[in-house]
C-alpha cells in the first residue's frame, strides 16, 4: 500500500508535535521517556525530529502521559495553523 504523500502543513504540524515533546521531556531522556511511554527511542527520535511527522494516536497519546502532557496541551500546539499562518 503506498502512503499519500504529507502536505507541507501536515509536516509543519509533526514538527511542532516533535517540538512540544522535545520541550516537556527537557533533561529527562529519551530513553527514559521512550520506555515509560512503551514505545521504542527510535520511535521518539523520529518523531521529535519529524522524520514520522503523523504518528498513530497512541503513540501520541502514551507519550503525552509520560511527559504530563493532556492531550488537550498537545491538540492545542498541534493544531491546524490558519491559511498564511506560518509556525
């Protein structure tokens, strides 16, 4: 199956999800952080960096508890910019 490739917006929206992670785990590692989430360091990495700009809602959604994040705080960083908004 081959994957509609991400509008520019869409990855606009992954990097601020990958900013927001990067941010609420500060000096805790990534690790660390990964594991209490129960997913992989890769997995994290490549979301923090926005190589995996869409990731599934419960990876999200662990991640989000893990760092004390609601995922409210992440909907509301993550959420569609307006047109000629620009982050």
């Amino acid at each position: 199956m081959v994957r509609t490739p991400l509008t520019p917006a869409e990855r606009a929206r992954g990097e601020r999800l990958g900013r927001l992670l990067r941010e609420a785990r500060g000096a805790r590692s990534m690790t660390a952080v990964a594991a209490e989430a129960g997913v992989s360091a890769e997995t994290l990495r490549k979301i923090e960096t926005g190589r995996a700009p869409a990731p599934a809602f419960f990876t999200v959604a662990a991640l989000a508890a893990a760092l004390g994040l609601s995922l409210d705080a992440v909907n509301e960083a993550c959420a569609p910019l307006p047109l000629g908004a620009t982050a």
